[in-house]
C-alpha cells in the first residue's frame, strides 16, 4: 500500500507535470497574476503545457521505440537526452511567451527553467541526482522568491508546495529511486536556482 501511493505521488508529480501544476498554484495564490485575463492565463498555461509536458512525453515516446533504450531511465546518463531536449523545449516556452506582453515573471519561469535542466544534464554525466526534486524544488524556490521580492505572503501556497515537496521526497525514498543526498540536492538545486533568478532578475 505505502509503495501503491508513493508510485502514484510520483506520477502526479512527475517532473513534466510539475510546472504547468506549478503555473496554476502560482496563477491562483493571491499574487497580483489574478489581473491578468482569462485568455492570457489560458495562453501561459498552454505555452508551458505544450512545451514542458507534451513534446517531452513525444521525445520519449519515439526514443522508446528504440528496444534498448529504457523508458525508466535507471542510469543517470540515459537521461542526457531527454533533458538536453528538455532545456531547448523550456526555451521554445521562454520565446512564446516573449510575444505576448504579460508579466515577466512567467518567462523568468521558463529561463531558469533551462538552466536547471542545464544544470542536471552537467550533474547527471557522473550522479543520478532526483530530477523529481528539482523540479518541486523549483516551484518552491519561484514561491518563496516572489514572496520575498512582493512582501507578500500566499501562506497556503508556500504550504501546499512544502507539503508536497516532502511527500516527493518520500515516494522517492520508498521506490528506492534515489538515495537521501540525490534527493536532498535535487531539490537544493532546483530552489536555488529558481529563487535567484526570480529575485535578482
């Protein structure tokens, strides 16, 4: 049963799903994107829907087709591919949202985006660091930055993404994925990173 759960944790809070879950929290925890419109809200989420989640899964998808390629990625650098893919597909985000004249918080979003998987790409040629905690660890990080930078204080958000940030760490743990360091520096990596770029830019 704790196995069950923490397989469907991970899942739900896969790497490619977290940030457009990321976009929403973030479009409805009190910070001033409420302004923004219906359609614009529906064209951010879209942009990083499409460019984060979909062409990803087709990237995997048609390298799955090779038989000695396997689709859970056990050695760090299978990984190389699909997150090299990835920073350019976060970057294609970066550049569609760049037409459309909304917050820049949300093309911040994208650009550090890449340079987390830039950074994981580096890191994954000799450790097998969570690339689930990096990304919890950056919505985290894109949560506590815009806080700071705002003087607000979306309290339930900052809760939600702690709650879950624990519990993806702790699936990850029980399915025995990663060991406490891979985790912990996943998700070190993906709050630094996200929070530096949102504050300081």
């Amino acid at each position: 049963m704790q196995e069950k759960l923490a397989k469907i944790i991970s899942i739900v809070f896969h790497p490619v799903l977290v940030p457009t879950l990321g976009m929403v929290l973030l479009m409805n925890s009190g910070f001033y994107f409420s302004m923004l419109s219906w359609e614009g809200k529906r064209f951010v989420l879209l942009v990083v829907f499409f460019t984060t989640c979909i062409l990803p899964l087709l990237l995997v998808s048609i390298m799955a087709i090779n038989p000695r390629f396997d689709i859970s990625m056990p050695k760090s650098t299978d990984r190389v591919i699909p997150q090299l893919a990835g920073a350019v597909f976060y970057y294609l985000g970066f550049i569609l949202l760049g037409r459309m004249n909304i917050f820049p918080v949300f093309k911040l979003f994208m650009l550090a985006g890449v340079l987390v998987l830039v950074a994981l790409l580096i890191v994954s040629f000799k450790w097998k660091i969570s690339n689930h905690m990096a990304a919890i660890g950056a919505v985290t990080g894109a949560f506590f930055a815009l806080s700071f930078r705002k003087g607000l204080n979306p309290v339930y958000a900052l809760l939600i993404v702690i709650l879950v940030s624990g519990l993806v760490g702790t699936a990850r743990l029980i399915l025995k994925k990663h060991t406490i360091g891979q985790v912990v520096a996943g998700y070190i990596l993906g709050f630094v990173i996200l929070y530096l770029v949102i504050y300081f830019v």
